[in-house]
C-alpha cells in the first residue's frame, strides 16, 4: 500500500469530559412480559397506558368507573383481551408488588406524595404526570420506527420544543425503516459470521444503510438476497473501501443534503477542502479522521496528485472516503479527475451533489437566474485558470449576449479583464452586475452596480474570500431596491 502523502488533522489536547454533561440518562426500558400501574382515568392517564402496553407491559388500571375520561374508557373497552386490566376503585399501597413501574394522573400536591412515597417504598420507579418534583424518570417524545425508536427530552423545559424536533425527524426517518429494520435483525446472525473484522463488518452494515435509504420503500426479497451475497463479497476480499464525493454547499450547514448528511456520518476518513465550513464538519461522524487539502485559489493548496494518492491509499485499506468539495463537487470541482482516477485503479466511488454558490447566491438575493422576462438561459463560467490568469479559449462573443444570465466563479483577482473583455464583445457598460463573497455566510457580503463599474465592486467587497460576478438583466432588482437590507445597493451606494 503507498504511503499516505497527507497529515492527519487530530484533535488537539482537551481537558473537558468526553461525554458532556446530561439531564437525564436516556434509555431504552423493555417491558415486555412486565406489570405496570396506571392510576387515573384521565386522557394524560389513557396515554401512557396505551404507550405502556405498546411495549409489551401488562397494565393495570386503578380508576373508579364514574372517573373514567371517555379516551380511557374506549382503551379499556378495545383492549379488554388484551394487555389493559381495569380494578374499579382507586389505588391503594398494596397494589405496587411485582410492578416494573408506577404512574399517575394526580389532582393535588398530596395524592402525587402519597403516591410518589408509596411507589419509592415498593421499590418501583415513579412518574406522576406534569408533577416532575415526583417523576423518577420522564417520557420523551417518540419517533416510533419499531424496533427503531427514537426519544426526545429537553428534561421538562420545553415540551413544545421536543415536539418541533420530533416532527424534524419525523421527516428524516422515512416509514419503510422500520421494515429495514427488521430486516436487519433477521441478517444480523448470518452477516456476522460471514464477517470476521470490525471494518468488514462497519461496510456491510454501512452498504445495509445506503440501500435502506436510497428510497422510502420497504425491503423486497431480493435485497436481503443482494446483501447477503455483498456480505460473502466482503467476506473474500476486506481491502477495498469507498469514496463518495459529497457537495458541502456554499457554507451553511442547512443547505447540505440529507444524502451529505448520511455519508459524513458513516465515514472513516474526510479529504475536505479549505473552503468547507466548520458548521458543516461538525455533522461529521466523530470518529472519522480528517485531513485538510486546501484547494483554495490563489493559495498554496495540496496537489491534485497527492489527493489521488491519499484517497487511493484509505480506499484500499477498506476505508469509507469521503471527498468533501464546497459548492457542488461537479462544477467547477475537479471530480471529474477524480473520478477517472479512482476508476482506473478499480475503486468504488458515487457523487453527492450539493447546492452550487451560483444558486445560493440567487436565493439570498431574491433573483430567479431564468427569469422569463429577462433570460433565456443561464451559464457558469470559470474566471480563473490553471495560470491563474482568464482561460484562453473562452467565447466572448458569445458570453456578451445579454439574454443569458452569467456567473462567473473565481473571478476576483480577473474581474478588470472580464469587464474588458465583455465591454470589447459588445455588451453593454450599463448592464446589471452584482458582486458576492461568502455567500449564505454570516460573513456575506454583496455590492450590485453596472458593468462598467466591476472593478470597484471587487475593490469594496475584496477577494480573499470566494467571490462571485452575476451578469445580466436578472440582476436589475438588485440595484432598484437599495431600501430592503436583505439586498446589495445600486453601484453609487457601494457595499451592503
């Protein structure tokens, strides 16, 4: 194996706990085959017996008939068969012995004492409904995957607030995962025999991830056949990884793809470039190892060669790579080179695209690049080539037609020639321009003007950071209104 060219970025020395401190000890409680107590007839009440018995718990209901709320009395009357037992009187201390759990719906401060107390005496955990000073553990929101199941607690103090991310995942978590799930449980005892090593088996259960969220369906035959066959590939021939090529976007971690996401969290090794956001890193997997190589223009970067070398290198090592490009790895990213290179040397590798600054820059200022009125087209171009100076072979002529909205990429250190050399191909020194650095940043800044005026846009908005030229009539909002803060002033008011 070739030595790998590159230096680990490890993590610096730290003093602080490895585990940060917690609320509350989450954990996952099963049931099945248990007792538990429900004092109350309440919906809160009904609630948590319903949840109870979900998980396997016997549950035993202590509420006087004429207290039944209507949601506890149709419970009772659906599961009388089955897991909920109704006792027509209230609760007494007697009833805790041989109970897992204990919960109540209480009216007054005394009765949730009482029950609290009798509880601890028994030796059964506790929890008295919306009384925490009683509650020896607390229910979470749920995310309800079976056997997958996520809990949500913000330990009391924002209930509402636990709802809103439940929801979040909600959408993240697509409802076939529970059949995945399954079907992982049924794979498990087969894989692991098969597979002999912790990395063997991290890429068989990672390749097991890509597929059960490649689409929101649930698992066929074929794919446990499929996997199964993938785990006795694996089983062969443990040396070779993969590499994926993940767009960051332009810098807000918000705008990565769930796809992104996913990849950063079931890596072994990140190649990222100098412009990936920290925020974005921070989604990462921890355990990953991380490796900067610049790839910043105008600044010493690592070599294209080395690159090659390293994600060759971690990738026959049976590594998960992932390449982490800013904006989207196919514009203007090289991954075409990479592509070839690791496919020349029989390497795996997909594409994940991300949000290209072009599009995050339109977004941030309210202008469609296609404007029906105003474009026909939309293009990107390069302002920056291998000599640092303006590609040679660009059609000005044809880059002049106003008609079609143009952006160019790294073209800071050219924009004095750009505007020349659009000015000498005939278009027009009026025509809207708008410059933007770090875009979607909290650094972000934009200046809009006409073309004629380019180089003191770039001269007020500077290009040590990522810069981008918008040309064409799209961009005409911009200049006319200089009153919203959200927008770039026209070229006489300079930068935003």
């Amino acid at each position: 194996m070739p030595a790998m060219p590159l230096r680990l970025s490890e993590p610096k020395p730290t003093t602080t706990a490895r585990v940060a401190p917690l609320a509350k000890l989450p954990v996952f409680w099963s049931l099945g085959e248990k007792q538990a107590v429900v004092a109350g007839g309440s919906d809160g009440a009904a609630w948590k017996a319903e949840l109870l018995a979900a998980c396997g718990a016997e549950v035993h209901v202590y509420c006087a008939e004429e207290e039944l709320g209507d949601a506890m009395r149709a419970l009772i009357d659906e599961t009388a068969v089955r897991s909920i037992i109704h006792h027509h009187h209230a609760w007494h201390p007697g009833i805790f012995t041989g109970k897992a759990l204990a919960l109540a719906d209480c009216e007054t401060q005394e009765e949730a004492q009482a029950f609290h107390d009798a509880a601890r005496a028994a030796g059964v955990p506790v929890n008295v409904i919306d009384k925490p000073d009683f509650c020896q553990f607390q229910f979470g929101s749920i995310v309800n995957r079976s056997p997958v199941v996520v809990a949500i607690s913000t330990d009391g103090a924002a209930p509402i607030l636990a709802q809103a991310i439940r929801r979040r995942i909600e959408t993240l978590l697509p409802p076939a995962l529970k059949s995945w799930a399954e079907l992982a449980q049924a794979l498990r005892e087969r894989a692991n025999t098969l597979l002999t090593t912790p990395q063997s088996r991290r890429n068989f259960w990672e390749r097991f991830v890509d597929r059960a969220f490649a689409g929101n369906r649930p698992p066929e035959e074929s794919d446990g056949q499929s996997l199964l066959a993938d785990a006795e590939r694996l089983a062969v021939d443990q040396t070779h990884g993969h590499v994926t090529l993940v767009g960051a976007g332009p810098g807000d971690a918000e705008l990565l793809t769930l796809k992104a996401v996913r990849a950063l969290q079931s890596a072994d090794a990140i190649l990222f470039d100098d412009l990936v956001s920290a925020e974005v890193l921070e989604l990462a997997r921890r355990e990953a190892k991380r490796m900067l190589v610049g790839k910043r223009g105008g600044r010493e970067s690592c070599r294209q060669e080395d690159i090659n070398d390293t994600m060759l290198a971690l990738a026959k090592a049976g590594k998960r790579v992932v390449r982490l490009k800013s904006g989207d790895p196919m514009i203007f990213g090289r991954a075409g080179e990479e592509i070839a290179f690791l496919e020349r040397h029989g390497i795996s590798c997909d594409v994940v695209p991300g949000i290209t600054a072009a599009s995050a820059m339109a977004a941030s200022l309210g202008v469609s690049l296609t404007h029906r009125d105003r474009a026909q087209a939309v293009r990107f171009v390069t302002g920056h080539a291998r000599s640092g100076d303006l590609p040679a072979d660009l059609d000005w002529r044809n880059l002049a037609d106003p008609k079609t909205t143009t952006v160019f990429y790294m073209g800071g250190r050219t924009a004095g020639k750009i505007r020349s050399r659009l000015l000498d191909a005939g278009m027009a020194p009026d025509l809207p321009v708008v410059v933007a650095s770090s875009v979607t940043r909290s650094s972000q800044r934009s200046w809009a003007g006409c073309l004629n005026d380019l180089e003191r846009g770039i001269s007020e908005i500077g290009y040590e950071n990522p810069v981008l030229i918008g040309i064409g009539p799209v961009f005409q909002a911009c200049r006319r209104n200089t009153d919203r803060s959200d927008l770039p002033a026209p070229a006489h008011a300079g930068r935003v």
